[in-house]
C-alpha cells in the first residue's frame, strides 16, 4: 500500500498479544418460534498481525459472531452478553455513537454479500471516498484519488471511469471487489473477512489475497478470515476456530489443526471439503445427519446425535454432559487424547489423502 494513514504501533495492545479478546460470547435472537442461540459460549483472541481463520458449516455462527464484534446486530431482536474486547475496550458496552467511529476505521468487515455494504443510491467511488473523508479528513479530491487507487488495487479496470459507476453497473465480481475497497480503504486494525473471495475467479482470489497480506505487513492488522476453502485457509491463517453450534469445539495453529485434528467434528469437516493438493481418489465424505436445532440444541455435546465415535467415551457423558475446550491447542470431546490420535491416525488420515 502506497498510503500510510496512520502510524503502525500507535497503540499498545493491552494484553501480551491479543489484539481482540471475545470471551463466553452469547447472542440470541427472540423469534416467533422461540429463542434462537446463535453465539453460545464462544471465545476466542486474535493476536496483532496475525489472521484468525474460522471454519464450520453453514449456520454455525460465523458471521452473526463477526457482526456482533462490530456491533452490527440488532438490538430490538437480538441480546448479547459476555465481552468483546479490543485492545481492553468491550464493544458489547461501547454505546453505538462511538461503534460508528471505529467502523470502517479501526474495524472493518468485508461482507458474505456485497449488497449488504454498497448503498445502490450512491456511486461506488463516493462509497469508498466518504469513510476515508470522514475518518482521516482528507479533502474531496484526495478522496477521489484514494477511491480509485483502492479500485486499481483490487484489480477494476479503468478505474478513473468506473469510480463513478453505480453498483449496478458493476458485475457481481465487481462488486464484491468495491466492498474489499471500501473496507480496505482506511487501513483497519482489524478486518473481518466473510467469505471475501468465495464470488471471484482464481486469479483475481490470488490478487485480493495478497492485498490483504500487504495490509497485514504494512499495518501489523489483525484479521479474521471466514471460508470454507482449506486451501485458502492454510495459505492466509496463522490460527485456527472450528465453531459448531455456536461453539467453539477446536482450536489451534493452522498447521495443528489441519494436520492432526482432535475433534470428531473436524474430521467430519475436513473429510467433507475439497484439500488443496490432496488426491482425487479419496471421496469427498458429507457429515451424516444435519446440524442441530439452535432453538432446542442437544443436551451435552452439541455434535453427539451426529457423532460416530461416541460409543467410545465411556456411560452417557456425550449425551449429558457439555465437553469444555481449554486453552490453547485444545479441542471440546469427551474421547481422550489417546483415542483422538489413535482414530484419527487409523481411521481418519487415510481417508483425507
Ligand atoms: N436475525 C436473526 N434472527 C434469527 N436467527 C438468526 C438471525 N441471524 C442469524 N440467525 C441464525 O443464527 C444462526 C447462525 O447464522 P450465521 O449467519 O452466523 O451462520 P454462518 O456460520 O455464517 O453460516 P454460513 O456459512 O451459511 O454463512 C443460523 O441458524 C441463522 O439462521
Ligand atoms: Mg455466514
């Protein structure tokens, strides 16, 4: 990036490392059919300079999670308890006046879909301009002129005409890449990636990917990476979250978790997603069953209906009691550390060859 913004380093972060600290987060949403709990209990840190990945099927509670950090929930039909804090600020508390002040600046998301973010109202160069104006209080002109350099950055053609584009003259692509500007635009300290990439083709993936290591370097920013691609995961994350449920059930570096998983859950997900370099001969093995119910989640361990390994951990705890994840390198199952590796280097390695 060819504009410095701010200072790298200008604020100590308040723990050793951890930039952003989410502790015993919980978020529910009041429906007609009841109290759906989306976020159940989760924590987790990123440290400053580094990527969190967070893998987990569809409707575990990625994206509310990332969208409560930055204070994108609503209030009247959601609750949220526990802490988030950032650098030793719990936004659960900031009131949203000072919410506004830190998005798009100091915490920004790239959204699972661009349609959320642009405003089909306004052109797109005036969408990445107005929060680069607003929180660094660059002139008109100046703004113009990061608003395409952002666009050039993300690789629109002719950027010099297309900043005054409306979105809808922008192809899906496009417009997943405008948002990437608009995030992008004010250097964040912490990014939220949701899925930034799942829209665009390899090599415009390969361009944004490196767009936002060049943010990391120049920056040291913190980013959390939401995908379902392991490729992009173990090129992009430093550590890794497999959330379940609205849980956290494993967690560890990338090159821990991918290479020997401990969770029942994981070998499920990893069997059941393509690996960048792996063989085709394996099968791509779907997890039986479906996820659980959030309104009425299954006593003990969330994962335990759809579990095949259950029977080994000794009486009902799987049914009746909830497994903790611990610190660090850790995974939430009730089997022990030797049946974790046992199975997994028995029965699971050879399958995700
Ligand atoms: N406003 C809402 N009201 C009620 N339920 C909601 C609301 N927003 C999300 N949910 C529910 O919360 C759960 C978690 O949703 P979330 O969008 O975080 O899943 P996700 O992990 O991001 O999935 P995906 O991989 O499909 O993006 C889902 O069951 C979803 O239906
Ligand atoms: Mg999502």
């Amino acid at each position: 990036m060819t504009t410095l913004t701010k200072t790298e380093g200008e604020k100590a972060p308040t723990g050793p490392d951890s930039f952003l600290s989410v502790r015993d987060l919980r978020v529910r949403f009041s429906t007609e059919d009841g109290i759906v709990k989306a976020v159940d209990g989760l924590s987790f840190d990123v440290e400053r300079g580094k990527t969190l990945g967070i893998v987990g099927e569809s409707g575990s509670g990625k994206s509310v999670t990332n969208l409560t950090v930055l204070g994108l929930h609503n209030p009247k039909t959601s609750t949220v308890e526990g802490e988030i804090l950032l650098e030793g600020q719990d936004l659960v508390t900031t009131p949203e006046k000072e919410m506004e002040k830190l998005r798009g600046n100091k915490v920004a998301m790239i959204f699972q879909d661009p349609l959320t973010a642009l405003s089909p109202y306004y052109t797109v160069g005036r969408q990445i301009a107005e929060p680069y104006m607003k929180h660094t209080g660059a002139s008109k002109k100046e703004a113009r002129d990061r608003a395409i350099e952002m666009l050039t950055k993300v690789g629109i053609p002719q950027p010099k005409t297309r900043v005054d584009d409306y979105p809808h003259q922008f192809s899906g692509g496009m417009r997943q890449r405008a948002m990437i500007a608009m995030a992008l635009v004010c250097d964040p300290d912490l990014l939220i990636a949701d899925e930034p990439t799942t829209a665009l083709d390899v090599t415009v993936q390969a361009q944004i990917l490196d767009l936002l290591k060049d943010l990391q370097q120049e920056f040291g920013s913190a980013i959390i990476f939401i995908t379902h691609d392991l490729g992009v995961i173990s090129d992009m994350a430093d550590d890794l979250l497999v959330m379940y449920s609205g849980r956290a059930v494993e967690r560890g570096s990338v090159r821990e978790v991918l290479r020997a998983p401990r969770h029942p859950y994981t070998w499920g997900l990893l069997s059941s997603m393509p690996r960048l370099g792996g063989s085709t001969s394996q099968p791509l093995m779907p997890i039986p069953g479906s996820p659980p119910s959030l309104l009425n989640p299954p006593s003990g361990c969330p994962f335990h209906p759809r579990c095949t390994f259950k029977d080994q951990v000794s009486g009902d705890r799987c049914s009746t009691e909830r497994p903790a994840l611990g610190e660090g390198r850790a995974s939430a199952c009730h089997l022990t550390a030797e049946q974790k590796q046992t199975i997994f280097i028995d029965t699971i390695q050879p399958r995700l060859r």
